[in-house]
C-alpha cells in the first residue's frame, strides 16, 4: 500500500518522513527542523507546507564548502549549518 505523503500532516507527516527513510540522509535532515525552528507548531506547519510545494529539506555546511542552493529559503540554524527549503 503506498502512501500519499501529500495528506499526512503535522506530527504524523514529521514521523513518516523520519521513519520511512530512518538511516537516510533525508531523514536526518528532516530531524534537524526542529533544530531550525524550535516552534514544534511553525516547523509542522512548515514541513506540510514544504511537502504540499514539492520541495525538500537541505542542510549546508559552510565548514564543508557546502554552497546554498539558487532560490532557497532559510529555515534557521542546526549545528554547524544551516537549513533550507529548495
């Protein structure tokens, strides 16, 4: 049975998007909104709003040489980075 991860919201889209991917970089990226935006009720809102878009979740590293993606928004900070929607 396959999932339209369009209609998950809030918490249960949060959960899907780490466990369906666990071990995965995206999933890890994931994890990190709440590091971003520490308002566990913008970052759910924001993530529907990501998934509902099309567009995905990026951590850059500047340490790395990491370079922001044209036409990305800035969510907030993680550690050693930053996260954004492209």
């Amino acid at each position: 049975m396959d999932i339209d991860v369009k209609k998950l919201k809030g918490i249960d889209l949060y959960y899907y998007l780490t466990s369906e991917y666990s071990g995965t970089e995206y999933a890890e990226t994931v994890s990190l909104l709440m590091y971003a935006e520490p308002d566990r009720e913008k970052a759910l809102v924001l993530l529907e709003k990501m998934v509902q878009d099309g567009k995905r979740l990026v951590a850059i590293y500047p340490g790395n040489g990491d370079v922001v993606p044209r036409g990305a928004e800035l969510v907030g900070d993680i550690p050693d980075g930053a996260l954004y929607i492209a």
